[in-house]
C-alpha cells in the first residue's frame, strides 16, 4: 500500500534487504505498546556511519492523514534531506 515514507539522502545503501518487515514490524509494536494508532509515530533506520542516531527517519501515512504534510513550514532544510 505504500504507507511509508522515508527521508534518504542520495548517497544511501541499503544493506537489510528485510528493512520493510522490520519498519512495519517497529510501528506495530509501538502501537501495541503505547495505545497510539498505528504510524502515529516516527521510526528511523539504523546508520552504520551515526549509530543511535536516527540519521533517517520513517513517517507512516497516518501522519500525512492526520497533519497535511510531511514537513512542517517551519523546517527550513535542503527539503528534507538529512
């Protein structure tokens, strides 16, 4: 269904090809966990280059459903791109 969004930036390798699962999976246990719908949250993937820094963050369509955008106005960035 294409419910997620993730910011890239164009020097990216994914090296997981189970990354999809894994996001879907993190979503459903933080809604199972905490009562919040599902995708009323931001995951992120795991930088080999940042570790514990989430370098690239993953929005679920929820919130484009719920706010209208992916960013907000105020985020002055290279459109996003971490």
């Amino acid at each position: 269904r294409n419910d997620y969004i993730v910011l890239f930036g164009d020097d990216v390798r994914l090296l997981d090809c189970g990354w999809p699962q894994k996001i879907e999976e993190c979503f459903r246990n933080i809604s199972t966990n905490t009562g919040l719908p599902l995708g009323a949250a931001c995951v992120a993937m795991n930088d080999l280059s940042f570790p514990g820094f989430p370098t690239f963050p993953v929005i679920h369509r929820w919130h484009l459903n719920q706010f209208g955008t992916l960013l907000p106005k105020q985020f002055v960035n290279q459109g996003g791109d971490p």
